[in-house]
C-alpha cells in the first residue's frame, strides 16, 4: 500500500513549504529514538515523508504517482555508499533537489552535526564571550566629519587577580576528573544510524583540562569579574543617526576562547541650522524684497564655515541654490554630497503710509 506522506507528518494534502517543515520538526523531536518514547521506524519515515513532499518537484510527482511511481522514499544505506562513509555530508546532506540542514531539527542538530563534522552550536557558545550593546550621542556636526570619542563601560572583564585561569593564585593544578585532562568529554549516542560517538567541551574546566584545587576567591573561579573598561571608539566621517558600529572583541570576555563584541547605537543631535537628506545638506536663507527684487550677494552659513552665494535679480521665494561638495562625506566611498540653499522671501508686515505709497506707485 502507497503510503500518505501528508498523514504521517498529520499536515493536509495543501500544506504550504513552512507547514510541512514546521510539521516535520515537531515529529521528528517527538519521535526521534533520543527521546522518551522515540521510535527509530517512526522517525525514518517522517524523515522519508518530508524528502519528499518537503521539495517542490518530489512532492509534485508523489502528488501525481504516489510513493511508488517514482518519488520514493530515502534509501539510507546506498546514500551513505554514495557519499564514502558519509551519509550526511558537512553538516547536512542532499539528495537530488533535496538540501537537508541540521538546524530543521533544531537541538536535535547539534548531535549530528558534531558527529558528522557541521559546527556544534554548544561549542560555539561556550567559548565565546557575550555582545554588549551601548549608545553614543553626538552632535551633528560630529557625525559629518567624525570624531574619535573615549568611553567607559561597566561590564564584565579578565579578572584581574587570578588572570582569567579562575584558580587562586599559588593553588595547585591537577587534571579535570570530569574530561582526564583533554577538555573534551565523549558521549554515546543512539541514533537513526545506530550508536555514535560525540564530543563535547567539558563544563567542569571549560575546555581547558585543568582545575585549580582552590577557586578565585575574586570571580569564584569564571575567570571574570564586574569591573569597568575604558574603550576609544573612532566614529568614522559621514554616519548617520541609527547606525551601529561593531567593535570586535570588545564585548564581554571569554577566558577560554574569543570575546564578544560591543555594539555602538549611534545618536545624532538634531541641528538647529541644517538638515541632513541623505548625504546633502539643506538650509534655509531668509532675503529682504527688496534684495529678491535687485539681486545680492549673501553669506550662507556651511559645516565648512561662510560661503558667498550671489542670488539673482528677481529671484522667487523657495528657490534652491546648490553649493557643490558641501554636503556630507559619503561614508563607504569618496567625495561629498552637496548643501542646498532655499531662498526665504520675507514679506513685510504692518507698513506705514509711506511704504504702502511706495509700494502702490511701483505697481509691483
């Protein structure tokens, strides 16, 4: 009898590509032989259910033909002849059109992919520091031509009584009991292929085989304390606000492998002169009638100090100049945008007998 891919991952012939994946990452964390009440036949065939019906092109041929007009299901024994011994390749493995990656089981990934030689995400967080995320304000002025800044920050760091190696200074050392010195431990694991043998960092002396008879009585052996770092951050020329700068490794340290990094949010100051368009300026010069009428030469305030601007006779209000190469640096490439100047005519108010005469006559 065919079998119904779509009733073993218990999703509906029109699943969308996400139901089916979700569908199948629930089944197979509840059914994998790991688990309490796993079952390893169970689990091959939700695995063989979503290579199929989990590709586009598998699934419209099982939709058609079924399970045994030529979609089929996943041979694990002629996959792993194929492959040299590997059945899952780095970290995953594919078969046609089908790419399977670890992380679709989510935990269950690290053991294969430890095993088979992908990345294990446990490592990776054990030897490494934590990102710590701070924020900068400045000035707009500071953001177009950059500025270097000094800061100081409250977090952890290296202890500074027993270095970071977490044992009190003069206290013996001896091998970890846990790992016998290698700073690895080694598990067995029962999986779909049978018993395997996987390796992680050992928790008791974090990877580095050693322990100290008697901890730090600064940090209680973690080799890290509270304390504060002064940190010089270059803010380059032209950032805008809501940037972020990385700095790596200066985050939160990791005696047994590599810091975190620091995340910098920038904050710009709003100006009171200029306002920022992407990399150009803009500004406003307000002008007399009687100079919009005649024409006039006029000093108009930049980031890079006066500047003479010559505005025509007969100029209308809201007309815009631009001041070539005035503008801000652009930040990932060379030269700079431009300032635009908006022309404000400023209309009289309240005149007197005279000005209204004047004005009447000059039928303007």
């Amino acid at each position: 009898m065919a079998k119904d891919y779509y009733d073993i991952l218990g999703v509906k012939k029109g699943a969308t590509a996400d139901e089916i994946k979700k569908a199948f990452r629930k089944k197979a964390h509840e059914h994998h032989p790991d688990k309490a009440g796993g079952n390893n036949d169970k689990f091959k065939e939700i695995n063989e259910a979503y290579q199929t019906i989990g590709n586009e092109q598998k699934r419209k041929q099982y939709d058609q033909f079924g399970s045994t007009g030529g979609a089929g299901g996943f041979n694990y024994s002629d996959f792993a002849r194929a492959q040299g011994g590997n059945p899952f390749g780095q970290g995953g493995f594919s078969q046609g059109n089908v790419n399977f990656d670890f992380g679709d089981l989510g935990d269950l990934g690290d053991v294969f992919g430890s095993f088979f030689g992908g990345s294990n995400k446990s490592q990776t967080r054990q030897a490494r520091g934590a990102d710590i995320e701070t924020e900068i304000n400045i000035t707009f002025e500071e953001s177009v031509f950059g500025i270097e800044k000094n800061i100081e920050l409250s977090k952890r760091i290296i202890c500074g009584h027993c270095h970071g190696n977490g044992g009190e200074p003069g206290s013996k050392i001896r091998d970890c009991v846990d790992c016998q010195g290698t700073g690895k431990v080694s598990s067995i694991q029962q999986t779909i292929l049978g018993a395997i043998q996987t390796q992680r960092i050992c928790t008791k002396c974090q990877g580095e085989g050693k322990i100290y008879d008697q901890k730090c009585q600064i940090c209680s052996g973690t080799g890290v304390e509270y304390g504060s770092e002064k940190i010089k951050v270059m803010i380059p020329a032209g950032i805008e606000n809501g940037q972020q700068i990385r700095l790596t490794g200066k985050g939160e340290p990791s005696p047994k492998g590599t810091a975190g990094d620091l995340y910098i949010n920038i904050k710009v100051s709003r100006s009171p002169k200029f306002k920022r368009a992407g990399d150009d300026i803009r500004s406003d010069y307000h002008i007399s009638v009687s100079q919009a009428i005649l024409g006039d030469k006029v000093e108009i305030e930049t980031v890079d100090g006066h500047v003479s601007l010559k505005i025509p006779a007969g100029t209308q209000s809201h007309t815009s100049f631009k001041l070539a190469g005035k503008g801000v640096p652009h930040l990932r490439s060379r030269g700079r945008g431009d300032h635009f100047v908006q022309i404000i005519i400023n209309i009289p108010k309240n005149l007197d007998r005279k000005q209204r005469k004047l004005i009447e006559e000059l039928d303007i």
